[in-house]
C-alpha cells in the first residue's frame, strides 16, 4: 500500500553541517496498518514523515501509494492522499475561522475549495454529531473561533479534519508531545478509537515508550537514518517499555564504541 525504497536524504550536504538524515530507508506498510515510529532525536523519524509528505525532495529512492509513484509529486498534490498532524497544536487548522468552518474545508480535500454549500443545516447537523463523536463537549461550540480553544480540543479538532475524508495515509508527528499529561492521554484515547474503528493505514511518530507498545500493530525503531528493528505480531505485543529502554542502550553502547574505535585510529596515525 505505502512503498518507501532506499530513501536518502542528505541536508546541506557538502559542508561542516552536512546531516545524512535518512540512510537507504526502505518499508513496506499494508492497507489498515498502524505502525509506530520510535527513535531519539535526529534518528530520522520526523524527516521519514516529511519526506513521504513531499516537504522536501528525497536525494535518491522511491516513494509509492497505492501504486501512485509519489516521489516527484509536490506537497499539495500528495496531500489530496495524505491526512496529517503535527506536534504543534497551531499547525493545520486556520486560527481565525471557526471549528464548523475549518470542518468545511477539511470535508472538501482534493476538491475545489470553498464554503457557500458546505454550512447547510443538513452539512451542520453531520458536523456536530462527527464533532460529538470526540467525547469533548465541542458540538455546542461550533461556531467559535477555532483559536480560541484548548492545545488538547484543537488537536483533537486537527485529527478529526486528518480524517473526516478517510486518507489514504495518515501521520501523526508527535501529536500529543506538546501537550499536558491528561490532554495528552485524552487525544491518544481518541487516536486510537478512529484508527482502528476506520482501519486507517497510519504512522504514528512518538517519544513516548508506553504509546509505542500499547497502541498500533507494528513498531519501528530508527537510528541515524536507518531502520535499526521492525517488530510485529506477538514480537510486538510482547514488548514492554524496559525492552526498548535495553535496545536503546544497546544502540547508545554500540555509538560510544563505535566513537571510542575513531578516537584510536586517529590517535595511531595522527
């Protein structure tokens, strides 16, 4: 369904800040899969996501959905496909409109965009009962400015937009990083329910170990750019948070040796 072959991605590369951030990623995701992506920072997690969102252009490798070669196409054009959400609860929905109004754009992606026949009673009625769905009281505020609301019900806004027209993909980039404890916990409760109530075929990057075992049928780890483990099936519901800690600190061992080995093979021949 969502095919990535040997993606590289080299940033300011020729200079003293060159940053190899993906190393020949290759994944296979099948329809309704719910893969999340785990890895320190610079691992390359995030940059996996706006690569297949066409933010920038891959150096080299192929990006296909639904056997759509992607990997030319630009942002805008992917993003008829793609539903997304971003850590920063300001990203994807327009501030100075209302909830009702940033739905009416959300319901109309990949068509002409435009408001004069998507607030209808009938059209407003859907909304709310979509909206009530969400469990936050926000069905009688249809009418506020969506800037007005909370991190937590404008994530949960945001992630309703990602998939009121069901995405061919959808990703989620540390959606709840940015927010408190229980409004967290909260937009994971719903995350959860509409991605497997709608079998949505999604990569989900966290930071969190217990999301990375508790949700989603598939979990990959990433470092410096590569693919380091891909666990399914009983692998991954086996997994607990103190067995990814472990392969961390395998990982982090293995860099310092690998670091240790450089310092001495500069010290004999300098």
């Amino acid at each position: 369904m969502l095919e990535l072959r040997d993606l590289h991605k080299t940033f300011n590369a020729g200079t003293v800040n060159e940053m190899r951030s993906l190393q020949g990623v290759s994944l296979s995701v099948e329809e309704g899969s719910f893969v999340m992506v785990l890895g320190t920072n610079g691992s390359g997690k995030s940059t996996l996501l706006n690569a297949v969102a066409g933010s920038f252009m891959i150096d080299t490798g192929s990006i296909r959905l639904d056997n759509h070669d992607m990997t030319r196409w630009p942002e805008h054009k992917r993003a008829q496909f793609i539903g997304r959400v971003f850590q920063n609860p300001f990203s994807g929905t327009a501030a100075n409109l209302t909830i009702a109004e940033n739905l009416a754009l959300a319901a109309r992606r990949g068509l002409s965009r435009g408001l004069s026949h998507a607030l209808g009673s009938r059209q407003r009625k859907a909304m709310r009962d979509v909206v009530a769905g969400l469990g936050m009281g926000l069905e009688d505020r249809l009418d506020n400015i969506i800037g007005s609301l909370s991190g937590g019900q404008r994530q949960a806004i945001t992630l309703l937009m990602a998939t009121l027209v069901k995405p061919r993909l959808l990703m989620l980039d540390e959606h709840t990083a940015a927010l408190d404890p229980k409004s967290a916990d909260q937009v994971i409760r719903i995350t959860d329910r509409v991605v497997t109530r709608d079998r949505l075929t999604t990569l989900m990057v966290t930071h969190s170990m217990a999301q990375a075992v508790s949700l989603g049928d598939r979990l990959i780890m990433m470092h410096r750019g590569r693919i380091i483990a891909d666990l399914s099936g009983a692998q991954k519901r086996r997994l607990r948070p103190d067995d990814l800690l472990a392969r961390f600190e395998d990982v982090r061992r293995a860099d310092l040796l690998d670091a240790s080995a450089a310092d001495l093979l500069q010290d004999r021949y300098v």
